[in-house]
C-alpha cells in the first residue's frame, strides 16, 4: 500500500531534521538564500508548517543544508 505524502508530513520531517542539526528557522533561511534560494524566515517556516509547498530547488537546497536524504525529507525515514 502506498502512502500519500503531504505537505504536512513533509514540513515535519523538515522541521525535526532541522531541530536534530541544532538550527533555526532563520538560519536554515540564510543558508538558503546562500543556495539562491530567495526565501524569508516566515516563508520557510510555513513550509515546515505544511501551509506552503516546497519547490524542488528549495528541496535540493534543504538536502544539502541539512546532509540528509530526499527519503528523510519526503518520508521520514
């Protein structure tokens, strides 16, 4: 059985990878723009809240900001 993937679920695998690496919000932002991703705090944070969508370049960046895996991030795993 497959299982549906949501925004929701991803934000929180976004945001307990980000709190396992000791970052905030603000930082995983600055780290981002430094990607060239152009994001705020606030909309960064909305993604870990499941109220915004991430793009692939954001998720490219994240994997990469946050030394993870896409599996981690999309699944949790």
């Amino acid at each position: 059985m497959n299982k549906i993937i949501l925004d929701k679920d991803i934000g929180k695998n976004i945001r307990a990878l980000r709190k396992k690496k000791n970052m905030k919000q603000d930082e995983i932002a600055a780290k981002l723009q430094l990607e060239g991703v152009d994001i705020s705090r606030s909309t960064y944070a909305k993604i870990e809240s499941g109220n915004r969508n991430v793009f692939a370049k954001e998720l490219i960046a994240l994997k990469r900001i946050l030394n993870c895996t896409y599996e981690q991030i999309l699944e949790g795993k």
